[in-house]
C-alpha cells in the first residue's frame, strides 16, 4: 500500500479511537464482554472456563496438585458480574476480593446469582451454595464477607494490605491499566511472599 494509502488509514484509526473516547467519556464503560449479563447461561459458561483456564495455569507453575483451598484471591478487573469469584470460592478458596476501574458488577441481580448457584451446585459436588446464597446476600446489602467488590478509578490495591492475598488473577483487564508499572508495585506490597499472578492478554485490538 502506498503512503497516502497509510495515512488515510492512520486517520481513520484516529478517528474511530476519538469516537470511543468521546462515547466512553458520555456513556461510560459498559460492555467489557461481546455479549451482556442478559444472557444468563453464556455469563455462566464464560466464568466457568475462566476459573478453570487459570487453574490450569496455576497447576503448570505449582504443580499439579495445586489447590485453591484456604487461600485469598485477588482479582483484577472482574468486569459485568462476579461469577468467577463465587466459582473460586465453590473451589475452596477463602476469601474473593475483586476491584474495577468501572462499577460494571453492580448491574449483576440476584436472577443472575440464582442460576449461578444452582450451575455451581450441579457442576462443583459438595459445594457450600447455602453459604455462598449467604456471601451473595451480604455483598448486596452492602456487608461483604468473604466475596468482596471494590471499584476505584485509580485502581488503588491499598484497601487490601493485610488481607493475605496470595493469588491475584485478571481476565483480559491489565491491558486496560493506565499504569501498569503502579499496579505491580502495589501487588509486591498486597501479596504475600509465594504468591502467583494469572494474568490473561486477549491480543486483541483496543482504542484506550
């Protein structure tokens, strides 16, 4: 392609980059995922293999007898709900804590949560959907236990020093950080020593 062919196509991807800025700074950030909360059963499917893509990432760096029982998890940029945490949970973990620049997970109603659950307890056997019913409850009116939602335009990690993280995970969402370089000081000073960090790249194209 010639130049004047380059630059005509720079331009338009100038263009379209300002088009998403102006959009996201109107209507805010909405839709991290192709598809929307509405569509209950695929949300479910999608946080399902999320779970399980990093643990299997996390059984080739630790071993294959790596477990998330007892351990606190931290993730970053959970997006429209946090189905993945109450599967980490159903998994055995001790603790969720989640934080986003955009309070998208907000949106998320128990009709979602509901069928979250019942999939949990036909997918997970022996899971505790009576307690995790409960951390769902407590998140909602605002009393969160051990399924924890933060959202920060800075994405400030203080709020968990001394929470005993020791596994932080992220879906397609550290490509999204203005400041990635302050965010991994922060994990040094959130995580505990032996920690791991999952962190998935989609690879695919962003205006931000």
């Amino acid at each position: 392609m010639n130049r004047i062919g380059n630059c005509g196509l720079f331009g338009a991807g100038l263009l379209f980059m300002a088009a998403n800025k102006v959009r996201y700074a109107v209507a805010g950030y909405t839709t991290p995922r192709p598809f929307g909360i509405d569509q209950v059963q695929r949300c479910i499917d999608y946080d399902f293999n999320v779970v399980e893509g990093w643990l299997a990432c996390l059984r080739r760096k630790a071993g294959p007898g790596f477990s998330l029982k007892e351990r606190c998890v931290l993730e970053l940029g959970p997006g429209a709900e946090l189905g993945t945490g109450l599967v980490l949970l159903a998994q055995g973990a001790r603790a969720y804590h989640a934080i986003d620049v955009n309070p998208l997970a907000i949106g998320a109603g128990m009709e979602f949560y509901e069928a979250l659950l019942h999939a949990i307890a036909t997918r997970i056997p022996h899971a505790p959907t009576e307690e995790l019913a409960r951390q769902v409850k407590r998140l909602m009116e605002g009393r969160p236990d051990r399924l924890d939602y933060v959202w920060d335009r800075t994405l400030s990690l203080s709020v968990f020093t001394g929470k005993g993280v020791e596994v932080v995970v992220s879906q397609a969402a550290l490509e999204h950080l203005d400041d990635i370089q302050r965010t991994c000081q922060e994990l040094y000073r959130v995580v505990a020593p032996g920690g791991y960090l999952v962190g998935e790249i989609d690879l695919k194209t962003h205006t931000r």
